[in-house]
C-alpha cells in the first residue's frame, strides 16, 4: 500500500518527450479502476512542473502522450521534487482522479479531476483545496516530503503518509466520522535523519496495511535478509527477548541481529539512501518488494515460506534497464489475480512491465503517445506499443489476459513507513492498523491568499445500486470505495502500540 511515494535522487532534466534527451520523471504512481480496461498513470515532471497523465479513456496499455495536451490543469503551482499519489473511481458513470501532492509552500494539496471519456482528458476542475493547514497537531512537512494515500475502505476514509521535516514518517488521514483530516501521528519512535526518504505502501482488504522502508542506519519489524530481535537490557523489568514491535523503545531493550537465521543472500545494486520501493500482495497474501537498484535493473524480493527471497530477474526483453539509477517507477496490482503493472522510464520511453500471473511476466512495451493506433484487445495488449529492451525499442506483442480491476489493488511510488531499530541497509516490512482519534480541524486560508484551503464539513454514506457511496459537502470532492472484506496475513502475531496503532510482525 504502496508509496509511496520524494526520496531518492532527482534526475527530471527535461519536459518528458519535449526534448530528445532521456528524462527520468520525477514521481510516477499508477491505480487501478474496476470499469477501466487498464491501469491511469500519472507522472510529475519537475523540469516543466507539470503532472502528465494517461488518457482516462485507454484500453489495453495505457496511452500516454506525455505533453501538454494531457496535463492536470493544477490551482496550486507543485512544489518542485513534490510526490504526486492518488486512486481512481467511479461517480456517476465517469472515472474519477483523486490526487494529492506539495504545493510550493510545502503544504499537501488534495485535488479531484472527472474523466471526458470522448476524449479522453481530464476536465478542468475546481475542487482542488489544501488539506494540511489548520489540522491540530500536525507537524511541519518535509519539502519536499515522499507522500502515499490509501483508501482504507467505506467508513474509514484516507490516509496520506508523509515525513515531517526532520524526516520522521507520520500520517494525516481523513475520518468520515469526525468529518475532518486529523493528524494521526507518527508511525516509528526511532530517529531516521539522514536516511532515504522513499517509502512504500499497500493495502490488503480495508484494514490490514503494509508499509516498507529503506534506510542506512534503520531495520524494521519484519527484516530480510537478516533478521532482528529485542533482548531487554537487565535493570528494564522485562523478561525474555522477543519480537520488535513501535514500542520498543533502546532505553529498555537492545536490538540485535540474528545472524545465525540469516539468508544467505544480499541485496543486489541496494543503495539506502537513494532507492524507491514499491509492495504488491499475492493472492495467498503474501508480498513482492520491488526496487530499481543502482545499476538501474528492477529487482524483486518474494515472500515466500515465512522468508524471504531473491525472485528470479526476467532479462531486458521483460524488465529493461531504467534510464536512471534508482529510479522512480509506479506500481499497481490486483492480488487476486496476481496481476501486477510497474511503470518507469527507459530508453526514454514511460514503459510497462507486467506481469500477467503469478510469476509470469509478459515482455515490457513502451507506451503509446496516442490513441491513433493503441490496441482495444486487452491490458497490455498487442498493438498498443512497441515491446523495448535496455537498447531501445523493437517491434513486438505483449498478450495478456483482459480483466477486471479491483480498487484494493493500488499501490503509489516514491513512498514508506518503518519502524526503527540500529541496523545498516535493510529493508523492513511491517503491517499495522490505525483505531480513529478525535482531533479538530477547519477550513483555514493560506496567508494573503484569501482562498479556502482544507475541505471540511458533513461526510455521509448513500446506498445507490447495491453500493455504498460517500460525498463530501459542496467544497468537497465526491468519492467511491469499494466495501472490501477484511483479510489478513497469515501466521501474524499482534502486538499493542501507542497511539492507537495494532502492529503487525511476521
């Protein structure tokens, strides 16, 4: 869930396709829309400032023009290096964008776009408002900050993760049943200054949520490929060493790394302090972690057999070379299936790499920039743009199987959370779940500004055919959920945490 997204190194030199040069983007997410043939991509480019996206209305592989004439029309100037995360949904039989971003002074914008589906552009919109000025309690934000939103399910509304400007992952989320954005705290005690800022997320149902992190310095709950555990110090009063939890704090426990469980394995081209992760779930509900390292080749990591492990690199025909290292790549997927659909630049094309099943992955294809000639059949199907290795692009097919899309499938980029222990250049999973928190929050004014920046007021519930539906009030934007069932993973032991949090370790 998932982030993510910003951290890393930003390497926009360029409007993306306005130059001959090869442009890395500066963030890139992508969703998923259960009426849509195929996944929405959203770039941010920071040479122009402007967030490209691909038509609303693509079938097969996304076409993506990557120029002015698909660009969100934005009321807030983006904050240069902003993240930009979102999802997708249906209103009134129009696909809907809803988007968060940095605006230039730092503060998290919240904007909403309906789909012209003839077109397929977004319309011009005016429900666009700042969200974090005025909420109590929220910390500054970094800027720029690397930013995730996950749709939590029907009654429990969204939430933002962000860094504070010491770096510190925190969340703001919106609560339907407060009717305001609250600050929701902060999601690790340990100290992250000076480490990668990326963060990854994903959601599995409605309430169990898994976040990653990569950082010099800072293992999380659930380590590969060395795991991690507490042994409390002898004047602590606690008894018996055991698992890492957002509790546990160095003054009473000493964190130690269990060398002997090790996997005898390293993480290939692992910077940690520029590299961007992105999580997807497998239909049996376990996870892929995904990196673009600093040879600018995309990895997996598996979970698998309560452990982790190496998967198997697919070669530049299915997964070419990005065109920077540690680059900035989107991610959605669809677990059930174990569909999955990344997308970055290379060879100066925005790519797709897909995988169709579970561990089957269809060669890579450069999108389209126009609708002219893209393919009808499928996702990802043949006809809407060229299959690419590392070298350039080649003429070729990518044939998947059409389906439908499921809205707890979607990731962002360029995002992640962690709880903290001392341990160098790992990586750390961990799953929790927030309990509401009342706090107070209105709708504030940017200084001289004159205008309303944080939509609050009346959220309520409908029934409108067989659904449940949510609408904000008139300043407000409208939005739609799936009511998803509650899973979880298996095998997890739960342990209580402050600030109303339930930790998740494997």
């Amino acid at each position: 869930m998932k982030l993510s997204f910003a951290g890393g190194v930003l390497l926009a030199q360029a409007s993306l396709w306005l130059s001959p040069r090869s442009v890395d983007a500066a963030s890139v997410d992508a969703w998923l829309v259960p009426e849509l043939a195929t996944p929405q991509v959203v770039v941010y480019d920071d040479y122009s400032g402007n967030v490209y996206y691909s038509l609303c209305n693509s079938s097969g592989t996304p076409v993506f023009p990557g120029d002015e004439s698909a660009t969100f029309e934005l009321r807030f100037t983006p904050l240069n290096g902003t993240s930009v995360v979102g999802f997708g949904y249906i209103n009134d039989d129009r696909v809907v964008a809803q988007m968060f971003y940095q605006e230039e002074g730092g503060a998290i914008v919240d904007v909403t776009f309906f789909c012209d589906s003839s077109t397929g552009r977004y319309e011009p919109s005016d429900k666009q408002f700042i969200v974090s000025v005025g909420v109590d309690g929220l910390p500054p934000i970094q800027q720029p900050s690397s930013l995730d939103v996950l749709p939590v399910g029907a009654t429990a509304g969204q939430r933002i993760y962000f860094r504070d400007e010491n770096g510190q992952p925190a969340v703001l989320g919106y609560h339907p049943d407060l009717e305001k954005w609250q600050f929701d705290g902060y999601i690790l005690q340990a100290n992250l200054s000076g480490s990668s800022s990326s963060l990854g997320a994903a959601i599995l149902g409605t309430q169990n949520i898994t976040v990653a992190f990569a950082v010099d310095g800072v293992i999380g709950v659930t380590t590969f490929p060395v795991p991690i555990y507490a042994r409390p110090n002898d004047d602590s009063g606690n008894a018996g060493a055991g698992p890492v939890t957002n509790e546990t704090d160095s003054e009473n426990w000493t964190l130690v790394r269990n060398e002997t469980a090790a996997e005898d394995w390293s993480l290939d081209a692992f910077d940690s302090s520029a590299v961007n992760i992105n999580l997807a779930f497998t239909s049996l509900g376990t996870l892929s972690t995904f990196y673009i390292g600093s040879d600018k080749a995309l990895y997996q990591i598996r979970q698998e057999d309560d452990s982790w492990h190496k998967w198997e690199e697919q070669g530049q025909e299915r997964w070419p070379l990005a065109d920077a290292e540690n680059s900035k790549f989107g991610i959605a997927h669809e677990f059930f299936s174990d569909k999955i659909w990344i997308y970055y630049m290379s060879d100066g094309h925005m790519t797709q790499i897909h995988q169709s099943s579970s561990g089957v992955w269809q060669p890579a294809v450069a999108l389209m920039r126009s609708n002219d000639t893209a393919g009808t059949e499928n996702s990802g199907g043949s006809g809407a743009g060229d299959s690419v290795t590392s070298t350039g692009a080649e003429s070729g097919e990518d044939r998947q199987e059409s389906t439908g899309i499921s809205q707890a499938g979607k990731i962002g980029t360029g995002v992640g959370i962690s709880a903290g222990v001392l341990v160098l250049g790992a990586i750390g999973l961990f799953s929790w779940r927030y309990r509401k928190r009342a706090a107070r929050n209105g709708v504030t004014e940017l200084p001289g500004s004159g205008q309303a920046t944080a939509a609050d007021g009346r959220q309520h519930a409908e029934e409108k055919h067989g659904e449940e539906r949510f609408e904000l009030p008139p300043q407000g934007q409208r939005f739609e959920m799936e009511n998803n069932q509650i899973s979880e993973l298996p095998h997890n032991e739960v342990h209580e945490m402050p600030g109303d949090m339930i930790l998740r370790s494997k």
